[in-house]
C-alpha cells in the first residue's frame, strides 16, 4: 500500500508543479501581450482621454457662443430691420428685377 502512496504523492507533486509553471507561463505571456498593445498604442498616435474632455469642453463653449452670437444678430437685424422679418421676407433671385424697376426695364429694351 505504501508504493500507491508514494506513487500517488509523486504524482500530485508533478501535478502542481505543473500548475504552477502554467500560470508562471500564464502571467509571462500576459506581461508580453500588454507591452505589444501599448507598442501599437503608441504607434497609433490617438489622443489620451484628458485630451478628448478638453477638446470637448472647447468645441461646446464655442457652440454656445455661436448660438449666442446668432441670437444676439437677430435681434439686432430686427432691431434694424422691424418691418422685415426672416420669415416674411422672401429670397430676391440676383440679376432679376421685380416691381417698378423691372417694367421700367422692359420699356428700355
């Protein structure tokens, strides 16, 4: 009975020094792996996450001040302008003459 347990303890010693190579091998191969992505990373010149945020921040305040900007000339042009309005006036075609300077027009040609 004795050589069974021997044979068995030998075994499991094999056994776990297997183990514990393969997650020796395990945590190398992982090490290499993650110095390989950030090799790549690097070479792909994108931009870190603080960046994005502050290029983000610029793009919404400059957003905001061309809706204020546009706001602010349109009353402007209504100051201006009160009897037009955007909505009423209607786009002129250039080179075409309507009203009284298109008949006085005709009556030249």
């Amino acid at each position: 009975m004795q050589t069974q347990n021997r044979f068995l303890d030998d075994l499991a010693r094999v056994a776990s020094g297997a183990i514990g190579v393969a997650a020796d091998m395990r945590g190398e191969i992982e090490t290499r792996l993650r110095e390989q992505f950030e090799k790549v990373l690097a070479r792909m010149d994108l931009v870190t996450r603080e960046e994005f945020e502050v290029v983000k921040a610029m793009a919404a305040k400059a957003r905001e001040e061309q809706e204020s900007l546009a706001a602010r000339l349109a009353k402007l042009e209504a100051r201006a302008h009160p009897a037009r309005t955007r909505s009423t006036a209607a786009p002129r075609k250039p080179g075409r003459k309507t009203g009284a300077g298109a008949s006085a027009a005709k009556k030249r040609d």
